[in-house]
C-alpha cells in the first residue's frame, strides 16, 4: 500500500488538530449555546440597563458642557464691555496727558469752540507750569468746576496762527524778552506766571511794561492767585489769606478747652529748621547762626537739619521729619529766601501742621496769613529779645499753649487744587474778560526796587 496516498490520524495530530479549534471566537460561541434561554434573556436586560444609564449621563455631562459655554460668553462679554469702557478712559487720559495725541483722538479744526486754549510759550517743565501738564487732564484731575480748558505747549498746534489761543502764559522763571509772540489779538489774554520770589525773579526789560493782562503769582492782588498757603474757618469756607483779613478775636482768657499738655509733653528742644539752600538773598543763616549764639546762655540751641547743618532726618523713615518735629521742638524757623511782598511758601505750613510755634522771617506782612498771637515775627526782634522769648515759653505751658489758640476756628492747607482750577474759572469769566486790562508799569507792580538790580 503505498502510504504517501493516506494521512493517518495518531494521537499527536488529535491534539494538535484541538488546540487549533479552541480559539476564543468558539469558546465563546460553544458557552453561549450552552446557556440557557433564561440566562440568555437576563444578560440581555442587564446590557441594556447599562446602556441607558450611559446614555443618561451623557446627556446630563452636554446639559452641563453647554451651561458652561453659556456662561462663559456672557462672562467675557462683560468682560469686553468693561475693557472697552477702560480702553476709552485711558484714551482720555492720554489725550490729557500728551497733545500729540489730538491727531488721534481730536482734529485741531473739530476741536470744541466753547472750550479756551491755553498755549505755555515758556518751558512746561518748571513750576507752575508742570502742575497743568497738557490737555484738559488737570481741570479734569482736580475735578474743577469749570474744565471746558486746554493746555498745550506746542506753538504750531493750531497751524502756527498764535491769535487762535484764549490765553497764552509766561513763567517768569525763563522768559526771554528776545523770544515773544509775533503776533497778538485783542481777544487774547497774555498772561504772566511765577510762584518764586520777585526778589530773586525781578522784570527788568521795559518791553514788559503794557505787555500782561494778568498775573498768576503768590501774589495776593493777582487776578489768579497762584499761593502756598489756604486759611479755611471750620465751616470749610476758604476766608484767606487776604489784604484785610478779618480775624476771630484771641480770647482775654485762655481756659482748658484751649491748652493741650500733650502738645508739649514730651518736648525737650527749642527750635529746629530744614533747610537745603545756604545761600539766599535773605540772610537767615547769618541771623540764625546769631540766634544760636543768643540761646547759649539759656543752654539752648537751633537744630540744623539738611545741607547746611549737621543734622538729617529721612522724609520715608519711620521717624521722619514731621515726627520729629511734632515730638521734640517748640519753634520752627520757618524763614523765606527772599524778601518780597505776600511771599509766604509752605514753610509757614512745617510749623502749622506740627504743633510747633512758628518763628516767621520774611518780606510779607504776616497779618494777612497767621492770627495775632500764633507766631514770633523774627525781622521785628532782635536775636537776644527773640531767644529770651523762646526760653520763656519753654518754661510756661500756659504761655506756650497760648500760641495755639486759633486751632478751634481755622485750618491751613496747600492750595493745589484751587490753583489749578483758577486759571480756567477765570478764562470763562465773562466780566474779567471785558475789562481789557493790561499792567501799564509791570516792572514796579512786581518789584517795585526793580531799578537798583536792573542794570
């Protein structure tokens, strides 16, 4: 028999031939066919119990997805709204703060009519004229009553043609007599600024004379009073300082509503002074380094503070100079650089805002600032007088407390924001701006020695 025809089956081959047939797919398909129909029908139902609670959550987890997206939207929509108002506001502030943003923002020939322009022919960078910046930001900043105003610096703003602004203002810092307007209208207002000392500023050149309309000084009798010091009564009206003030009348007897031992319990020292410039037309280091002089046999002293003395106190320190002047001292020296008339800056206000005595030194006629009997007038006592004086008040908590009398009727302030607003209430005052006025001597309203430093 020829063998090669017939395969024959051994017992390797059966069980070869079992493991190929035992694959999962008929495994599964043999334990199927063995269930039973019941088993069958059970698996059936639980399947579908789980599919419908799968279908379930899906459904709940899209409910969710599309409440998020929901709220989302809205929330960036608000979102959008309010950076779009901020985007606005800065837009202002930008315009306020930089003219060069008029081409942006504001065309030169749709600019409001009923605003005024205010054209600063000197230096912007030097004071006062810093504290307008550009634009109507300031007016706005300091929330003026009238703020249809607009500052610029820049004199080919309206296309070179000058007569097109309401006012145009010269610091007397860094005028130039060689470098003035071309061309003028009678509608115009010419305006001169400075808030230093017509001492150390005179005017000398006559070109000046009938050349302003008005003045912004501190000045009293400017027309835009441009000061250091705001005496309010303590209803909150603004009532100085003036030429004739008219002051509460110090009481004859000074009872305990008026003395305060805390003021002085735990000052120790006479007088201090902060002071940077050693050199000044005035001489008040000459008369303080007399005075100092003067106190040595009461075994008191003038505390020097800053580049010419000895001293130094820190402004951001904890103990700074404020604290270290409420706490320690009596007197302040609050002494100007120059004599000039009204000049008063807020060295006057060192010594008001610290409960110490104000030793004034300067061309001003005090009565017009300070109450009778809260401060020493130091031009009108001699040094020996004046340390003799402050010694006295030293040992007397009663005389010294008397100084302070006027704290239950007045209060002092820096005007900075009756300064800035001023300017613009004036521009839009009707019956300032009909009376066409002009300094005809300008030169001796402002410094009335103007001659012997002139030359």
């Amino acid at each position: 028999m020829d063998t090669r025809r017939y395969k024959y089956s051994t017992s390797d081959d059966k069980v070869t031939n079992a493991a190929s047939a035992c694959t999962l797919d008929t495994v599964l398909e043999y334990v199927v066919n063995a269930m039973s129909w019941n088993v069958r029908v059970t698996c059936s139902r639980q399947f579908g119990n789980r599919l419908s609670l799968i279908k379930f959550f899906f459904f709940i987890s899209c409910t969710n997805l599309f409440a998020f997206l929901f709220w989302s939207q809205e929330t960036y929509r608000q979102h959008q709204s309010s950076s779009t108002e901020s985007l606005v506001q800065e837009a202002i502030t930008n315009v306020g703060h930089d003219y060069r943003y008029t081409d942006l923002y504001r065309k030169v020939n749709t600019l409001p009519e009923d605003f005024k322009y205010i054209l600063l022919w000197t230096e912007k960078d030097y004071a006062p004229f810093y504290f307008y910046g550009e634009g109507q930001i300031a007016f706005l900043k300091n929330k003026c009553q009238e703020t249809k105003c607009y500052v610029v610096a820049d004199r080919n703003f309206f296309g070179g043609n000058l007569t097109r602004f309401d006012a145009i203002a010269f610091n007397g810092r860094n005028m130039n007599s060689k470098d003035l307007p071309k061309t003028r209208s009678r509608h115009q207002q010419y305006v001169y600024f400075n808030t230093e000392s017509a001492d150390n500023y005179p005017v000398c050149n006559k070109v000046f004379n009938r050349y302003f309309n008005w003045t912004s000084s501190y000045r009293i009798d400017s027309d835009i009073p441009f000061g250091y010091i705001l005496i309010k009564n303590k209803l909150g009206d603004i009532v100085g300082p003036n030429k004739k003030m008219s002051w509460v009348k110090t009481p004859k007897y000074l009872d305990e509503e008026y003395i305060d031992m805390n003021r002085i319990r735990n000052k120790t020292k006479a007088a201090a002074w902060f002071v940077s410039n050693c050199r000044s037309r005035s001489g008040r280091l000459s008369y303080v380094k007399a005075l100092k002089n003067a106190l040595k046999p009461f075994n008191l002293t003038v505390d020097i503070y800053g580049k010419c003395g000895k001293l130094k106190c820190s402004k951001t320190h904890t103990t700074n100079c404020s604290e270290l002047l409420q706490k320690d001292y009596y007197f302040y020296m609050s002494m100007e650089n120059s004599f000039a008339e009204d000049y008063v800056t807020e060295k006057l206000l060192t010594a008001l805002r610290n409960d110490v005595v104000p030793i004034v030194y300067g061309g001003a006629d005090y009565n017009r600032f300070l109450p009778p009997g809260s401060y020493i007038d130091a031009t009108k006592h001699h040094v020996i007088k004046l340390a003799a004086m402050i010694n006295d008040a030293m040992h007397s908590p009663k005389l010294y407390n008397q100084y302070f009398w006027w704290k239950k009727f007045y209060t002092y302030d820096t005007p900075s924001k009756e300064n800035i607003c001023a300017l613009c209430t004036a521009l839009h005052n009707k019956t300032m701006i009909k009376k066409n006025k002009i300094y005809d001597d300008f030169r001796s309203w402002w410094y009335p020695a103007y001659a012997k430093r002139c030359h």
